[in-house]
C-alpha cells in the first residue's frame, strides 16, 4: 500500500456500516442477496485491516496510524475531532472483530438460511461489527463512547431478534436496561475527564493523569470500571448475559467471542494510564475479575441449557482477562492475549453449539442429547478442540494463555492466585459435564430428533476455529505478544512467584488441578448417571448455582422494587402536590373571581347605591378618629 493505509482506515468501519445502511433501506428488494453483500462487506472490512496491520507491523519508525476525519464538536473551548487511530492494541481487535466476525458471517447464511428475516439479520450484524470497529478505533473517550451506545443498540436489535418471542424481547430489554448502569459510568467519567483536563482524547487524559490527585484518579478508574462491567458482563452487572442466549446462535458467538463482552477489557486497558495513577481502582479491577471468574465457573457447572453453560463459561474467562488488567503491566499483554484466543474457541464452541441444536430441532437441553459424536463427526471434533483449549490442556491455546494470567496472579497476590487456580479446575469440571452430556454419553434423545451433521457452509467456520484454538498459542512465541504490544502498554515487569514456585513448577500444578476436574466430571457424568429430567434434590450451592446466585432476585429487590416505588411516590408528588398546588391556586383564583364578578351588575342604581355605602363608612371612619 506503500503508506497509503492511513488514509483507508475510515473503510474498516464504513464498508459494514454502509452494507448495515442499505440492507436496511433496501428492504425487501435485497431479500435475495443481502446475506452475501452482509458477508462480502465483513471479509472487505477484514481486507483492510490485515493491510493495515501489515504496514504497522512493517513501519518500525510509526508506533501507529492516525487519520482525522473532521471536527466533530466545536463549541468555544470545547473541540473534539473525529479522529481513527490504529496502533498496536485496535490493530489486534480489528483482526479478531472482522476475522471471527466474518466466519460467524459464514456460518450464518446456513443457519439462517430458512429465516425469512435474514436480510434484517445480516444487516444487524454489520451493525454491530461496525460499532464495535468504531469503539475499538476512536482515539478520543467520547468517539469511544459513539461506538460504545452503537453495540448497546445493536445488541438490543440481536438479542430480541425473534421479538416474537415474549422471553426474547424481555431478554433484550434486561440487557439494554442494565448496560445502561454501566453506561453512566462511562458517561460519568468523560464529563470528569472534561472536567479536569479539558479534553477526552486518549493523548490529552495521559498526559495530564499525572498531576491530578489520587482521588480524582481513583474515581476515573471507578467509573471506567463501572462501564466495563456492564459491557463485560462482570459482577454486579452480569445478569444481562445468560439472558442474551435468547438471540440466534451466531449473535451469541458474536457478542461473546468477538464483540461485545471484549469491550470493557479493551476500556481498561487501554485506559492503562488511569489506573497505574490509583492503586485503590487497580484493585476494584482485581477484585471484579476474581470474583466474576468464580462467579461465572460455578454458573456453568448447573446449567442444562448448552447455550447458557457457555455464556456462564464466557463471564467467567472475561473474568480472568479483567483479572490480568488489573494487576498491571506485568500482565495487560497477557489479558489481550487471553482475550485472542477466547476469542477462537469460544466463537468455535458456541458455533459449535448452534450445530447441535441446528440438528436436535433448536432443542438446547443437555440432558437430552447424548452419543452425538457418532452422527456428527465433524461438529464433535471441533467442539473438542475448543474444549481442550479452553480447559488449557498441554499445547492448545487456552493453556498458553490462562497459565500467564494465573502465572501472574500468583506472583500478585497468594489469594488471588489460589483463586485463579480454583477457577480453572471448575472450568475443566463444567466443560468435561457439557462434552460428556452432549456428545459422549448415551443418547437421550426425542422421538422426532434426527441428528445430522450441519452442512459445508456452517462446518467451514467450524475447521478454521477449530485450527485457531489448537495454534493460537503461537502469539507467545518468542514472546511475541508481548513486544508487539509494549509500545502501546509498556514493557511487563517480571515478578517472583511465592513459596518457591518455578514457572514450570506451577504449569504441572495447573495441570494437576485441571485434571482433578476432568476426572471429578467423569465420575459425576457416567453414562448411566445422567437423568433426562434434572434432579430436584440438588444442594442449595446447585440450587443458587441454577438461579444465576439469585442475581435477579437481588436486582429486583435491591433495585427494581424500589424504583419502581419511587416512581409511584414521584407521580404521586407531581399528581397531588404540584398539580395539586397549581390547580389549587387556579380554583382559588377562579372562585374568588367568580363571587367578585356578581358585584359587577351594570346597573347605575346598584353603583350609587355602592358609592354612598362607601361615603357613609368613609364618614363614620372620620367621626371615630375624631371623637377618638
């Protein structure tokens, strides 16, 4: 492209956005080829990215890429221009958005194929790609932000797209409502960052972090925190998710593997700067992460729902890379990196999960699949690799990447660590139920089920995901992720893992423990142990486990209950008291009128009359002040 890449970043974001744009105007009259100008426009998005990819990558001397569009907000002092950066952080994001995005693309003119709303479908989903293309390459918090409410929108459209529904579209709304919470946050912290430096451009807010105060520090950092949860799905504004498995199979994969969910991630990390100022906001990131990995794994190893089993699994593993941000430099290259390949077999495995339910009839219970791995062949093979990746067996993905992050637990915090370990033995635990219940035990299937394997183009997705999740461990090589991303987050400290631990020493501890949850899950989950109807007397932990740790009820109680007895009480107010002041005011002001208005009879007689009553008083007025 010979240094020509800056100037073709805008089309990584208009080409979805303008296929989004007329697939939607277009109507009924692209019904017959807008799934493949939807996909067509994800794979041109993808194109320009790896061109611009490879001209960072070959610039040695241009740590990024940097195009200003225009002024978008000129109001006296306040200016903030529309300005795309790619440097080596969005670079990457770009990659995973429109690569996995264009395989979920792919796998969706078959799974949708018999949806009579797939134009509609198509151009939501570039929708979604380009918002999320938007957030990840703003250079500005409040172009950030733009990007940000357009996921939130496009998530509302998926999650509800079978608005018919009724489970769908109050799905959609949970999840709208609640990023809401977080949205103010984010919100919240662009009028601080106005506030306190003049500016929301990332170069502006870094330069000026260090000489603002620890608490102005600590509360940017919070607010940050509180928009990443609700884009992440990290406690306490986790209960969206589960939910959002109410939208078809390839919008799960999309929000959970490439989108959405990775948003609150890239916000912290990006936003490096604040909290390397706080350690009080470095913390709350910890704790958040910490407590959502637990919090997600354990989710996952009650559910029947293979959909929800993996949106449990998905909190959780966004939990480890909230984890690796908040402990710092040592290991913001190793949340990305988690990130990445999550991103691979995650996609994989709920794609995976849209095959099965694709040949059982959209049944999604668990409990009534069984032996699948004979009569669908290829969808068993790739699911495992994902299984095998995600769980951090020796040579998959998932162990390059998970081992790091616990790696730098450890070398954080003995808490903290044990933590992280805890949450990859339950990981293993609740992805070795969901491999036995769906493809190795005995089938437990319908009478009117007839598994098949899924056709050439869903299973193409499949293989090339299937291939990430084994391989995606070579961005460690040489530690090439690392280098890759130092220019944008700085170079990783190194630090000593407690009690003696060697790096090695811990890799065969994490094994050990995973394995321990494998086999824990084989004996639980023999072929003759699983009913096709869930047992009832199940421990409260299950119990709790099962309602999502009640985290509804809390929000319904805590939350939803007070609201809306506020709002009563607050219409109550305005109906009685300030209508009631007002149209008081107004009945006292028309009566008074109305009895002042009969002394008004037109008749000269009753005039005089009037006149001399009020001479004669004005008479004895006068003879009483005398006589006084």
């Amino acid at each position: 492209m010979e240094n020509n890449a800056v100037d073709w970043l805008y089309l990584i974001i208009a080409i979805p956005a303008a296929s989004a744009a007329l697939l939607l105007i277009g109507g009924k009259a692209t019904d017959a080829w807008g799934h493949l100008l939807g996909t067509a426009a994800s794979l041109a998005s993808f194109a320009v990215g790896v061109l611009a990819f490879v001209e960072l990558r070959d610039s040695a001397d241009t740590p990024s890429l940097h195009q200003e569009l225009f002024s978008w907000i000129q109001v006296g002092g306040f200016d903030v221009s529309f300005g795309l950066l790619f440097d080596r952080l969005s670079g990457l994001f770009v990659l995973l958005i429109t690569g996995v995005g264009s395989l979920i693309h792919i796998y969706s003119i078959g799974y949708m194929a018999h949806d009579e709303r797939r134009r509609r479908f198509f151009a939501q989903l570039n929708l979604f790609i380009a918002a999320m293309l938007m957030l990840v390459l703003a250079d500005d918090y409040l172009t950030v932000f733009l990007g940000w409410e357009g996921v939130g929108l496009a998530s509302y459209l998926l999650i509800g797209f079978f608005q018919q529904r009724t489970s769908a579209a109050v799905a959609a709304k949970k999840a709208f409502v609640v990023n809401r919470v977080g949205d103010m946050g984010m919100a919240l912290s662009i009028m601080l960052m106005f506030a306190t430096f003049g500016t929301s451009s990332f170069a502006g807010v870094e330069s000026g972090m260090e000489e603002v105060s620890a608490g102005t520090a600590t509360a940017l950092g919070l607010l940050l925190l509180l928009g990443a949860c609700g884009k992440s799905a990290q406690v306490p504004l986790q209960s969206w998710l589960l939910d959002a498995m109410e939208g078809p199979t390839p919008v799960s994969a999309l929000i959970h593997a490439a989108t959405m969910v990775t948003a609150g991630v890239y916000l912290v990390v990006r936003s490096d700067f604040v909290y390397e100022q706080s350690q009080v906001a470095q913390a709350a990131v910890v704790i958040v992460g910490l407590v959502t990995l637990l919090w997600g794994a354990i989710i996952g190893c009650a559910k029947d729902d293979i959909k929800k089993g993996l949106a449990g699994s998905t909190m959780s593993q966004i939990g480890y890379m909230m984890l690796a941000a908040g402990i710092g430099p040592a290991a913001y290259s190793f949340a990305i990196f988690h990130l990445l390949t999550h991103g691979f077999f995650k996609a994989n495995m709920f794609l995976g999960a849209g095959s099965v339910m694709h040949a059982m009839n959209d049944e999604v219970d668990m409990r009534r699949y069984g032996a699948l791995r004979a009569v669908m062949p290829i969808t068993f093979v790739t699911f495992a690799c994902g299984y095998l990746a995600i769980i951090g067996f020796p040579g998959f993905s998932g162990f390059w990447s998970k081992d790091k992050i616990i790696e730098a637990a450890f070398a954080e915090n003995l808490v903290v660590g044990l933590g992280a370990l805890l949450g990859a033995s339950i990981t293993a635990f609740y992805m070795t139920r969901m491999m036995i219940m769906t493809f190795i035990s005995d089938k437990r299937w319908a009478k009117e089920a007839h598994p098949h394997e899924s056709s050439l183009v869903m299973t193409l997705p499949l293989m090339v995901l299937a291939v990430a999740s084994v391989f995606g461990g070579v961005l460690l090589l040489n530690d090439w992720i690392g280098t890759w991303l130092e220019p944008v987050v700085g170079e990783g400290e190194h630090h000593e893992l407690p009690l003696g631990l060697t790096e090695l020493g811990l890799t065969i501890v994490v094994a050990v423990v995973v394995l321990i949850g494998v086999g824990v899950a084989v004996r639980l989950y023999r072929r003759d142990k699983i009913p096709a109807v869930a047992p009832g007397d199940v421990s409260s932990l299950t119990t709790a486990a099962r309602r999502d740790f009640y985290g509804d009820a809390f929000n319904e109680v805590a939350l939803m209950r007070p609201g809306q007895s506020l709002t009563r009480g607050l219409v109550t107010f305005d109906d009685r008291g300030v209508d009631g002041a007002v149209n008081g005011l107004a009945a006292v002001v028309g009566g008074s009128s109305g009895r002042i208005r009969r002394w008004q009879t037109g008749f000269v007689r009753s005039y005089a009359l009037s006149m001399l009553g009020g001479s004669a008083l004005v008479v004895l007025a006068l003879l009483a002040v005398k006589l006084a």
